[in-house]
C-alpha cells in the first residue's frame, strides 16, 4: 500500500519546473522517497503528481518530521535549531556527516530548489536563476518571520556579539575590519567514500587569515548556507549557492564552473562585515580538525540567537528615529530592490538571448558569407581568363576570413558577457532575498503603530511601549546599514565587470577589424 502524508505548509508550484502545489493539512500519496535534494515525488488526489519540499510533508502520521528528526518548535512556530528537510539534524549526525550523499544526487541542473532555469544559450551555458525560493528555504518552519520575538522579548544577556552600527558619511554603516577577510577555492578533487559506491567532488578552503587549507564538500557548503540563512535571514540578504546537478558532475567543465561559483560566494561571504566575523563562518574557514569541526557544528546548530531576534544585538550610535523615518526608509528600499531587481532580470533576459545569437544564428550567418564568396571565387577560377588570379585568391582569403570571424563571434560571449550575467546572476540572487527582510521591517512598524492600543488594551505596558519604539530604531539602523553596504558593493562590482567588458568588447572588434584590413590588402587597386 501506497505511504500517504500530511502537508504541513502551502507550497506554490513554479512553472515547468514539475512541481506539484499542496495545501496545508492536504494528503498526499508519496510516489518516490529518493529524489534526493530535499525533494519527494508525490501525488495528489486529483492524480496531479509533481515534486514537494520533503520538509512540507510529515509522512505516516507520527509527530516527526521526515529524515526521523523531532520539530523543536519555540513559541514563534519555527525551528531554530533543525531543518530537517535539507539536512539529517545533528542526533543524527555523529560522524560529521550525511548518510544521503548530497553530491550525487539531485533533480535539477543548476539550483538547489530543483528548478531548472530556462534562460540557457546555445552553447549550453547555463545561467543562475532566482536563488532558492523564498518559500521553501527562507523560513522553512514560519509561514512568516515575526519581529514581535524580538520587539518584546528580553535583550541577551551575552554582549560578546553586539553588531555596533555607526554614522559615516553616507549613513549608518557597519564595522568595518581593518584586515579584510578573503578566501581561495582551489584544488578540487574527486573523492569516494563506501569503498568507492559514493563519490563526490572535495575543494580546498584557504582563508587569507591562517593560509591553511580546510577541505570541503559541496554539501559542506550548503550546510554553512542553512545556517548562515536561519541566523541572518532576517537582517541580511543571504544569496543561494550555485547547485548541484547529476549529470556531467565530474567533468571538468562542470567542476570549473561550480568551483567559480562556489568561489564568488565565498568572496561575498567574506566582504561581508558580519557574515565574515560570526562563528559560523570562522569555523568553516578555520576548523583545525574533526573533533572541532563537529563540535562547532553542534554549536551553530542549536544556537538560539537566529532570525529576528538578531536585532537585539544591534548597537546603533545615533539618536532613536521616529517610527514615520523608518517607515519612509522601509518604502525607499523597497522601491529600489523592486526596481532593480527588474532590471537586473531585463538584462539577463537580454544577455542570454544575445549569447544564443552569438553561438547560433550569427556565426552560421558568417560562416555563409564566407562560404559564398569562396564558390564565387571558384566560379571566376573557372573563366580560365588571364590576370584574375589575384582577384580570385583575394576573394577566397576574404572568405576565410569571413569563417574565422564566425568562431571568433562563437567564442566571445564566454570571454565577456559570462562575466557581466555571472553578475548580474549573483544580484538576481541577493535581491531575491530582500522582500522577506523589508517584511520584517514593515511588520514591526505596523506593531508599533498598534502600540496605544495595545497599550490601552493591557497587551502590553507603557515601558513595553517605549522598549518598542527604541527597538525599531535599531531594526531600521541595521537596515540602513545593509543597504549602505549593498549600494557600496553595488557600484564596485558593477564600475568593475563593466568596465572588463567593454574592454573584452573593444578587443572583439579590434580583431575582427585586423582580420578585415588583412582581407582587404589582398586585393589590388584599380
């Protein structure tokens, strides 16, 4: 008999990515348990049948969730301490590791949702969709995150943690290392484990701190995600990793350009004034053996200072904003992260329809040219007329050449326009993330627009008033201080790829004109 289960959360279906959409307390028919990827193939009782996020289901009817871990659910109904369905917890995980092999199994050919992204040029390239759905790996155990954990809950007793925000000169900013953090992916190397049933791809990990290489498999990686998305997720933007796919996965190819994605992650991880500074993140670049590898892990996983209750440690130096100033700040950056967000996808759109014409149709048309006129030139050969022997070599050498500029146009979207939509790519994937942050915000600034009558009501006292009213002041400084730093990194990052491409471009038609002026010289003036 077929195993059923119950749908804990609503999950939308995207488009043509075989999904299956489920309503909360809906049951279910489980198809396939194996798909890997936190995913499970499943059928509804219309028949429809698609894949769901294993974490929405709870299979059988116990009070587990699926992979055999207990939901540790606080107050606020979501788990600060597990998410069972992208990873085995850590009751489970003794050994350091998963018994689901992450790297060899997956549905999709490029993110870790199981999507596959459609904008794929013609050379194969693949480009970096949204970043995970928000729905399904933001706040997996909270239909949304609440900011009244935090509003009125107790400040920490622990200091050593405190996120200080300063005034600079374009506004609140955060704290700035004066030895900026960075690291290098390197070496990458196939691996086996089970006498050789599983195999899996191992990078290299050299932080410019210590200089000594830690090793680290893809779902290494992702683990260092899960939990850098339940810490932070509610105060920064934590774009998704490039995924895995099954096929091709040990080519060199694939590996290369996994490994260069892994790589511009990693760079953003570190630039990260706070990111870079939390034990979760040292630990990952610094961990000095498995004993301590393990141990930290533990400790990031049980960590109870998560999602909105990161607000508390925020330290802001100027004065208290009225609750109007941060709701004006909130509109500002959701307008511009809308906005830009348009237009980032606008050029991607653009780019990889641009990069199909570039492999495809233009090249062939060239290849055309060159090809006629190379007939054209044999039919003249044929006159057996004296004296056009120049002009028919002229012509020939002019064909050539017209096929040599076909694969210099093929090549030259991976010399250039990869780099400018690996770009826009990665802000595709951190803009992703800033509707559910500014939700957040506007939240509290609706909680705190019901404070007199919750006041009046005695929900809550005159002092919990004012505790509120300061505590949005340090949600929105913390906000501030994300954007001044994502505008900062912004103008850098695009100031840099654009300023590489037009020089690649230049390049590009400065050989395509040498080869012309050589074509040209060949033929004699009359």
């Amino acid at each position: 008999m077929a195993q059923k289960a119950l749908v804990l959360y609503d999950f939308a279906a995207e488009p043509g990515n075989n999904e299956l959409s489920v309503r909360e307390g809906e049951t279910v028919t489980i198809l396939d348990q194996t798909i890997g990827g936190g995913w499970i193939a499943a059928q509804n009782h219309n028949g429809q049948t698609g894949l769901v996020p294993e974490g929405y289901l709870q299979i059988g009817g116990g009070d587990s969730k699926p992979g055999g871990v207990a939901s540790a659910s606080n107050s606020q109904g979501w788990d600060s301490r597990a998410h069972p369905e992208l990873y085995q917890a850590a009751a489970e995980d003794d050994d350091g590791e998963w018994d689901d092999d992450w790297d060899d199994q997956s549905v999709s050919s490029y993110h870790g949702n199981g999507h596959v992204e459609e904008e794929v040029g013609a050379s194969g390239r693949v480009t970096h969709g949204p970043s995970v759905k928000i729905s399904l790996n933001k706040f997996p155990f909270s239909k949304a995150p609440n900011p009244e954990v935090f509003l009125l809950s107790k400040p920490p007793a622990n200091s050593r943690d405190r996120l200080p925000v300063y005034m600079g000169e374009v506004g609140p900013v955060w704290l700035y290392s004066t030895s900026p953090l960075d690291c290098i992916i390197a070496d990458p190397k196939k691996e086996s484990k089970l006498y050789g049933l599983k195999s899996f791809i191992e990078y290299q990990v050299i932080p410019n701190t210590t200089n000594r290489p830690v090793n680290h498999r893809y779902k290494h990686f992702d683990w260092l995600y899960e939990r850098l998305l339940e810490k932070f997720g509610s105060l920064l933007p934590i774009p998704s990793l490039p995924d895995k796919q099954v096929t091709g996965r040990f080519e060199e190819d694939f590996i290369r350009t996994r490994m260069e994605r892994l790589q511009a992650w990693m760079t953003r991880m570190c630039r990260h004034p706070v990111v870079s500074q939390s034990d979760v993140f040292q630990l990952f670049l610094t961990y000095k053996d498995e004993k301590e590898w393990k141990a930290g892990k533990r400790r990031a996983e049980k960590d109870e200072t998560v999602g909105p209750m990161m607000f508390s440690l925020i330290e802001p130096e100027a004065a208290e904003l009225d609750v109007t100033q941060v709701e004006q700040k909130c509109e500002q950056y959701s307008r511009f992260t809308k906005s830009m967000d348009d237009g980032v996808r606008e050029l991607l759109n653009v780019g990889n329809t641009h990069w199909k014409r570039c492999t495809g149709p233009l090249p062939k048309e060239y290849e055309r040219i060159g090809q006629a006129l190379q007939n054209l030139s044999t039919v003249f050969s044929s006159s057996m007329y004296p004296g056009e022997e120049t002009l028919t070599n002229a012509m020939t050498a002019a064909g050539k050449t017209y096929e040599e500029i076909a694969q210099i146009v093929a090549q030259q979207p991976q010399k250039d326009l990869h780099f400018l939509l690996e770009t826009n790519s990665e802000y595709k994937g951190l803009l992703g993330c800033f509707p559910e942050i500014i939700t957040v915000h506007k939240a509290a600034v609706d909680k705190v627009k019901e404070g007199d009558r919750l006041v009046s009501t005695g929900k809550i006292s005159s002092s919990d008033r004012k505790c509120i009213n300061q505590r949005i002041s340090c949600m929105s400084y913390s906000l501030q201080a994300e954007m001044n730093h994502f505008h900062s990194n912004r103008i850098y990052d695009y100031n840099r790829v654009m300023q590489f491409y037009l020089e690649q471009q230049v390049a590009f038609y400065q050989q395509i004109a040498d080869k012309l002026r050589e074509a040209l010289s060949h033929f004699s003036t009359l």
